[in-house]
C-alpha cells in the first residue's frame, strides 16, 4: 500500500539541450506537490547539458545525474529507472515544460484507483515558429482520446500515450516490461505493451504539459522515429495480440503503407487477400498478390481487416462500411494509420 504522498520518480533521458534545460528543471521544482525524485541520465551530450544538470543535483538532492551506459534513448531510460526508487513512475522531455499541478493532477486518481490503472494527461504542443497542421491533429486527436480515456481504442493509428505525460506504479510498469525492449520509437512501444498488460486509462481533461516542438528535436530527425518503424511496430503487435490464424486476414488499401504491410506479411509467410478501392489497382498483381475489390470481404467468413486507408474521409465511409456488415473495431478491422 502506497503512503498518502507516495514518492514519484521523474526520469529524464537528455541529450544536448541546454538552452531548454532550466526552463524545464525549474517547472519541476515549482511543482505543486513536492515528493518526487528526478532520475536524469545524460546520453553523452556535447553542450553544457550535464554541467547544468549537476549545478542543479548540488542546489537540490531531489535532482540525481548519471551517465547513459549505452547509445541512445532506451539504455538511457533503463539507467534512469534502475536509479529510481518512487513508487510512482513517469516520464519527462529534457526540451518540455511542466504544469504546475502535473504531477498532482496525475497521481491523486492513479492513487485513488490503485494498480491497475494508467494516469494520462492532455498536452499542448508549442513552438516559436508554430505548429504545424499535422501536429495540431496530432494534439486534438490525442487529448479527445485522453479525455474519455478510450485512448487504446485507436492503438493502431499512432501513438495513444504522451511518451511525457504519463504516470503508472511502478510494479504496472514492470508488469508491462518496462524498457526491456529494443524496439523503436520507445513510446510507442511501451504504449502497445500498456495496453498488453491491461491497464487502465484515467480519463483527464485538463492540459498538464507543454511539448516543444522544434527542428533539431529527435523525432522529427532521428531514423527511428521515421514511418516504417511504426509499421513495424502495428503489426509486431497486431500479430502478437489480435491476429487470429483461423479467420482469413484482408489488408485495405495499396498505397505507400499498404504495400510495406503486404510485404512485411509476405516475408512472415502469413497469407492474406488484398483489397482497394481504386478501379487502377483491382486485378492487378503486386507481390505475388492479386488486388481485389473491397466488396469481396463480403463474401468471406468472420475476416480480419488491417486497413492502410490515410484519407479521414475515406476512413469514415470504410467504418460506416464495416459497422454496417457487424464488423467491430479493434476486433475485426484495424486502422493502421
């Protein structure tokens, strides 16, 4: 049983990004609950990062520095977690800024609910050059999911958990594997296995974090982050979790990302009938796979769906489609983008 202020351990990945470090380490420290701990691990910065971080850890205990022992942001968070002794654990970009009342807003009802239960807040992006359309959808679409705390129920789209807005005990974190895996982008990851150990998202309304957005920030540069990842990482899971070898398995839509998850399904042996809508592509061979008409999943018994379909337009009339015939979402269809 955690005591009524359980002590939360922050962890901070960071990598050269000194000129938003105090702006971030300072929302920390003016947090409006006052039992944390922040687990900072430097993943070999060339800037004066550290040396801010270790100014910091002397004016107040409560800040702890180490090095990453390994490359990259994964060995980082694992170093980060292994210094942690909080019972409650979260996340935090070394370039984001806090709400003053973050970490109470997300630890009074992970609290309050006990294990089980995963605590999420809403986020606003912010940057001295504007945001983008698609990351102002991004936002929208995340915090309407957050707000109901439905956000698994499009796990497949993009990632449904803010990698710097979440809190979970730690016991749920390890029960979901912690930062055991190597599979990239790490957030999405995590948000896959979340959802793999059943735990529970606490709807939130409220905005709790300011994301920055900026050129040299490491998903808009870094290999990892880039679109065959999280293609990789859908269907890794959707395999792993949904996919059911006695029901035959369709695959809608033939573009870009339709054509990667035929051959990635391709190359695993898993058979499968591709479907579109466009006049050009039904009839044609693409792989070793002939393109049939979406009329034809009609004909075929309790199929599964992964759909690569981008246009939201186009989603709606698939989804007015499928409900119509019985078909249930996260079930029997999965919107893959």
């Amino acid at each position: 049983m955690v005591t009524p202020a359980p002590l939360i351990s922050i962890l901070i990945p960071f990598k050269n990004t000194a000129v938003y470090l105090p702006e971030c380490l300072e929302s920390i420290r003016s947090q409006s609950y006052s039992n944390w701990e922040v687990c900072a691990v430097n993943d070999h910065s060339t800037d004066a990062s550290l040396a801010l971080l270790e100014t910091w850890s002397q004016r107040d205990p409560r800040f702890k520095v180490a090095a990453n022992p390994g490359k990259g942001i994964i060995p980082a968070l694992r170093k980060a977690l292994e210094m942690s002794s909080g019972e409650l654990i979260t996340r935090m970009d070394s370039d984001d800024i806090m709400k003053r009342d973050k970490l109470k807003f997300l630890c009074t009802p992970l609290y309050h609910n006990g294990p089980g239960y995963l605590a999420i807040g809403g986020v606003r992006y912010f940057s001295e050059r504007g945001i983008s359309d698609g990351y102002a959808r991004y936002e929208r679409w995340l915090n309407k999911l957050t707000a109901a705390g439905n956000n698994y129920s499009e796990l497949y789209k993009e990632c449904v958990i803010p990698s710097p807005c979440w809190m979970t005990f730690r016991e749920d974190l390890f029960k979901a594997g912690a930062f055991d895996a190597d599979r990239y982008p790490e957030d999405y990851d995590l948000a896959f296995r979340f959802y793999k150990a059943e735990l529970k998202c606490i709807p939130c309304n409220d905005i709790l974090h300011d994301w920055r957005d900026y050129e040299e920030r490491t998903s808009r540069n870094h290999e990892h982050y880039a679109q065959n990842y999280f293609l990789k990482i859908k269907l890794h899971y959707f395999l792993d979790l949904h996919y059911q070898a006695s029901r035959p398995l369709t695959l809608w839509g033939a573009g870009a990302k339709g054509k990667e998850i035929a051959q990635d399904l391709t190359s695993r042996n898993v058979p499968f009938h591709w479907l579109c809508d466009n006049p050009k592509k039904i009839g044609k061979n693409i792989y070793g796979n002939l393109l049939l008409h979406f009329s034809e999943i009609e004909k075929m018994d309790k199929p599964q769906c992964i759909i690569t379909v981008a246009n939201e337009v186009a989603q709606i009339e698939i989804s007015a489609f499928m409900d119509k015939r019985g078909f249930q979402s996260m079930q029997d269809y999965f919107f893959f983008c």
